[in-house]
C-alpha cells in the first residue's frame, strides 16, 4: 500500500488514513489518525516512540508516551510498521514493511534502509521443529572511522 506523502491530499489523505486503518482491523480513532498521518505523512521512516511522541508535541496532538507506545505496537501488530530492534533497549519502528536489512549509526542512533541487493543472508539454520522461520532481521552497527 503506497503511504507516501498522505498528509498532503488534506480530506483525500484522512480518508485513505481512515481506510488503511479500517482495512488493517484497527478503528480509526481521533489518536491513531493524528499519530497515523505523522508516521505515514513523511513517506518510509524510522522513528522511535519518544520520537513520535515529540512530533506529536510538535503538531499539537494531545497524547501521551504510552499512548505513543501501545498505538506503534496495534499498528505493528496490523502489519502497517515493521518493529526494528537495535539492542535490548532501543526499538525503532519502520513504516517501509517490506523486506530489507538496516544499518543502525551508533554515533547518532539512526536507522538507514540498506538499499535492496546489497545484503545477502545465506546459511539460516532449519529451525527446530514445530517451528518457520517468520523472518530475518540484520542490523549492522556503523560508527564514524576515527583519524
């Protein structure tokens, strides 16, 4: 589903809004279409929670952080962002759900897309039985090169 810039069509971007919610099994609540038009209003992004939030700050959307969190998790769930997580205490939430790799830059702690075709995974073990694999996920950690 193209999300790119929703928020610039004004009422035609509040009802594609409105139906990708809908369309996803979410109801589209006053929250999630403010936080649903920030997130999908910029194209493919990675953004955390406390980022989101901030940007809702910004926008005068009046919602708090666990709000943030529990509505990134539902869109999650419902397939509309990909959960990237960096290490056991940072997690980023992707808009772009197809499949691809990360680079994660330790110096400012951003997530760049690595562009399709460069990251290759080979060798994935069989996993045990009973199990599938539901997908592969690969952060590489980059830090600027000291002189």
């Amino acid at each position: 589903m193209e999300q790119t810039g929703i928020l610039a069509a004004g009422d035609r971007g509040r009802l594609q809004l409105r139906a990708m919610l809908r369309n996803s099994g979410l109801r589209p609540t006053r929250q999630r279409m403010a936080l649903a038009g920030i997130l999908f209003g910029q194209g493919n992004r990675h953004i955390s929670a406390e980022g989101l939030h901030e940007e809702a700050m910004t926008h005068r959307v009046p919602v708090s952080l666990a709000t943030v969190y529990n509505t990134l998790h539902q869109f999650t769930e419902a397939g509309l962002l990909r959960e990237v997580a960096v290490d056991g205490s940072k997690t980023y939430f992707d808009t772009n759900t197809a499949d691809h790799h990360h680079f994660f830059v330790e110096d400012n702690n951003q997530v760049i897309d690595i562009p399709p075709g460069q990251m290759g995974v080979g060798d994935i073990p069989a996993p045990p039985p009973g199990y599938e694999i539901s997908r592969v996920d690969v952060v590489v950690r980059l830090r600027r090169m000291r002189d």
